[in-house]
C-alpha cells in the first residue's frame, strides 16, 4: 500500500491509525462506516439547505432603496413556504375564498393581480403571458425617498427575473397608459420606477452606495416587529419630521389653539404634537400568517407613550380570572398617576395655555368628582370591563333597569375608595343608578346592571387559561392593554348573520380575536392576531 495518504489527528497532530483487519489490510466495515457517515452529511446537509429554502424569504426590495427612505411599504406574493402554507390553510376555511378567489398553492398570484386590474378596463392590449409573466417576479413596493427634490419622492420597486424583457414590458405598460410621465432603472433583479429618469438613477446609485436593507433603524425596528411576513411597513425617524413639516397645512385649526410660529408650515399644529412628531425614533409593521392565525404586528418609538406604559404590564391580572365563557373583554393595567399623566399630555396636544392642572379642574368641576385621584381610585390597579357568553342584544336594548344584561366591570383595587367614588357618580344617572349596581370579595369590585353577572365575574374564572384566549393573546403576561373577542362564547356572532347561510358559513370558521400592547426596550409594542378554529 504505497503512497498511502496520513489522517492527521485533531487531538495529537500526529498520524491517525487506521482500524484494519487481522491482516493489516482496511476492512470493508470500515469503508462502510466512512462511506455512510458521508452519505448521511450529504443528506442531513441537504435537508438543511432545503429546510433554509423553505423557511427563508429572499431577497427584499428594501436592498434596492437608499437608506435615506422615508416611508416603506412591501408585499411578498411567494413568501416563505411556512407563510405560504399558513395562508392557504386559513384562507381556504372561509367558503368565500374558495368560491370567489379559489387560490391554490400553485396558482400564480401575480396573473390573479394582473387579471383583476384589467378587468376595470385598464391596459386591456397588454397580454400578462407575454407582456408581464417573462420578467416579474414575486416581490414589490412603494416607498417615498429623499432625492433632492422639495418633498419626498414616490418610487415603486418591482422584482425582475428578466432585465432586458423588464425593460421592455415597462415601456408596454407606459404606451398603453397613454405614454406620458415615468421613468425607470433596471439593475440587480430590480426595478425603480419613478417620476423622472433624474429621480430614479439617484435613488438607484444612493442605494448601491447605502441600502435601505443595511440601516440601522430599519433594521432595528423591522427586527422589533417580528418575524417576516407577506407585508412590511416601515417609517424611518425623519418622517415625523416630514409629517410635522406637512400636516399643518392640511389640518383644520384646532379650536383656535396653537402656539407655534406665524407663517410656519406647522402654524395650525398644536406645540406639543409638532414636538413629538419631531422626536419620533422609528416604527416598523409585520403582516403575517402564523400557526391558523392573522397576525399585525407593529413596533415603534414610545414617545410619550413609556410614561404611561411604564409600569403598567398588568393587563391581565384581572382580565384573565372573567369567566371562561366571556365573549369579549378589555383589559388594563394602570401605573400610578396615569391619569393625570394623561391629562397633562392631552392639555399639551390641545396647544393653547390651558395647563394640565387647569385642564383637570375643570373637568373636576363638571364631573363632581375629584381629579385625577377619583378616577385612579375607580380603576385601581387592574380592571377588565366584560361582556358574557350569553349577551342578548334584543334583551339589551329592551331592559330598563339593565337586568339580564351580562355586562360588568371587575377591578381589583380599594373596594371603599371605589364605593365612594361610585356614590358621586349614582346620583347624576337621573334614574338609571342600576347601572352602576356593585358587589366586592376582598380587594376586588364588581360593578354592573344584573347582580347574578356581578356575582360571576367575583369568581376566580379561567379565561386565562381558555384554548382561545392562549391562541389570541400569547402575549398577556407583559401587556400594558388587552383586548379580547372569543366568536365561540355562545350564539352572538350567528346571530350577526341572521338569515343569510352564506354570511353564517364564512362567520363560522373564526375563533377569537386579541389586541394585546406591551412596553420592551424604550419601543412600544402592538399584537393584533385573528385566529380560526
């Protein structure tokens, strides 16, 4: 056996001795073993890049923008294989998506589009087989960049799978919208168009130098808003200022209010507005399909926001002890002063000279009550309004006294404090004091028309622990606010349908409905998830 390459041992340096058979020679084992460890690398390898392909989104238009990007907003037509399973598993539950849109997995979205828009009677010499399919691809966006000009500039990016065939579809497509205006730039699998050929070949050289894709902020707030999804929105921080800049003259002026300069775009914006729209730090939102689920999530700069988030992560300390047969709740968790918190903050946005201390005297003095320390009292420290399985809206509507209605506020907080707080309001109901009818259990309150619905919600329940409300709001622990809709709980949503079996089936696959806000990092946090049985 000459000439027989040394294995190098990783842990010695020196040869590594091969296994051989009682006559020296390598053993066929030995082959095997070598030979099927590479066979199963080759395979396990494989299935990762594969299981990458699947699950990965590919490239984005946000690599063909500059990072001086103001405004964003992308669709993905052929996202990730996990999005594009969810979407037609939850789409094709509704009988109204399947009648009318009728999609499957290998349907081509992109000649659905091209087929809706020319049926209004737009372009209909272009053929999409020829004209379109040959160079468009799956991905597309409309984002408003800074090129120079006196305001931000329109752009639209489109994915190309063919340069030469983009380039000439896109001139079809401007010759039957009548030839006049538009312009485009066609580099790297994509597509700028524009205004004019000055604004498009800026944007298009800012972003070779500067992607959008590799900015800090969008990357920092498109991460914060989740994982990928069919649709992204972005407002990077210099847009508060473009809106501060460009709102004032849009708006109606406010009462008369407003203190900011004479003959300033910002004239009819209250101060305290333009200064948050100048201090906004970003914001990013995620449109996404997610385990039978809808879901938007939306991160972005606190602002003011934090003072009155700030502590309060208690949104379902009551909320989840309702009744598990609850048809819809909200609630929230209160810091402390967060009311005259915001007051102040509204005073402010109201311009003027009017205070946040004058404001709340007087609101004190038409309410009868004492501000801000009345209303902190009745809400305590977490409170949860709620609506029972069994809501009538015929018994609603028809009971006077509001017996019979399932509806209550529980609170968890000073149950005395609350009482006399209760007492200033029953007397300005002018006969309707049942509405504001009570019980208590230790520190919490019941407050509401039907004193059985008042004794339910003093109950220790177990809404937080339903199947529904898990799916919708998979994110109570730390939430500031929470909202909740279960269409399972009894026969109110059937009942919106009334005699139409058509509406009634395409009600019928939804489950549950959560809004859920939460403080994390300095960034403000919102979750609307839709889920289907």
């Amino acid at each position: 056996m000459e000439n027989s390459p040394e294995y190098l041992d990783s842990g010695t340096g020196g040869p590594l001795q091969r296994p051989s058979t009682p006559s020296g020679r390598s053993g066929p084992r030995t082959g095997w073993i070598v030979g099927g460890g590479v066979a199963v690398l080759a395979v396990v390898g494989a299935g990762a890049w594969a299981a990458w392909s699947f699950f990965a989104t590919g490239p984005q238009p946000a690599e063909a923008l500059p990072g001086a990007t103001i405004a964003y907003a992308s669709v993905d037509l052929d996202p990730s294989g996990g999005q594009k399973i969810e979407a037609l598993r939850t789409l094709r539950k509704f009988p109204a998506f399947k009648d009318e849109i009728g999609l499957e997995t290998d349907d081509d979205i992109r000649q659905w589009i091209f087929e809706e828009v020319q049926g209004s009677g737009a372009c209909a010499d272009l053929d999409y087989g020829d004209d379109v399919e040959p160079w468009l691809g799956d991905r597309m966006a409309v984002a408003a960049v800074d090129a120079g000009e006196d305001a931000p500039s329109p752009v639209f990016v489109l994915q190309v799978t063919d340069e030469g065939k983009a380039d000439r579809g896109l001139a079809k497509i401007q010759d039957c919208s009548g030839g006049d205006g538009g312009a485009w730039s066609i580099a790297d699998g994509w597509a700028l168009v524009g205004e004019t050929q000055e604004i498009v070949d800026r944007v298009a050289a800012d972003a070779a130098e500067s992607p959008l894709s590799e900015d800090e902020d969008y990357r920092t707030w498109t991460d914060a808003a989740g994982d990928a999804g069919i649709a992204t929105a972005y407002l990077a921080p210099e847009a508060g200022q473009v809106l501060a800049d460009n709102l004032g003259g849009l708006m109606p002026p406010l009462y008369g209010l407003g203190d900011a300069v004479p003959g300033s775009s910002t004239d009819l914006l209250p101060s305290e507005v333009t200064r948050g729209l100048e201090e906004f730090g970003g914001l990013a939102a995620t449109l996404r399909f997610d385990d039978g689920s809808l879901e938007l999530e939306v991160a972005a700069d606190a602002g003011k926001s934090q003072e009155a988030l700030d502590g309060a992560d208690r949104g379902d300390d009551v909320l989840a002890t309702l009744p598990d047969d609850t048809a819809a709740a909200l609630g929230i968790g209160f810091a402390d002063g967060w009311f005259g918190d915001l007051v102040d903050q509204f005073a402010g946005q109201l311009g003027g000279d009017l205070s946040g201390d004058e404001l709340l005297d007087e609101l004190s003095s038409d309410s009868g009550l004492d501000l801000p320390e009345d209303v902190e009292t009745l809400t305590g420290e977490s409170a949860a309004l709620a609506i029972g399985g069994d809501f009538d809206l015929e018994t609603f509507v028809n009971s006077a006294d509001g017996s019979g209605v399932p509806v209550g506020l529980k609170v968890q907080g000073d149950p005395d404090g609350i009482e006399s707080v209760l007492d200033k309001l029953r007397p300005q109901l002018d006969g309707a004091e049942s509405f504001l009818g009570s019980d208590r259990d230790g520190d919490l309150i019941a407050i509401g028309p039907d004193a059985d619905y008042r004794q339910q919600l003093l109950e220790d329940g177990d809404l937080g622990g339903s199947e529904v409300f898990e799916n919708v709001v998979r994110e109570a622990g730390d939430a500031a606010a929470i909202l909740f809709v279960n269409f399972d709980a009894g026969d109110w949503l059937a009942s919106l349908a009334g005699d139409d079996p058509e509406v009634e089936d395409n009600l019928e696959p939804l489950q549950g409905l959560g809004v859920s806000t939460w403080l994390q990092d300095d960034a403000s946090h919102v979750v609307l998830r839709l889920t289907t049985d």
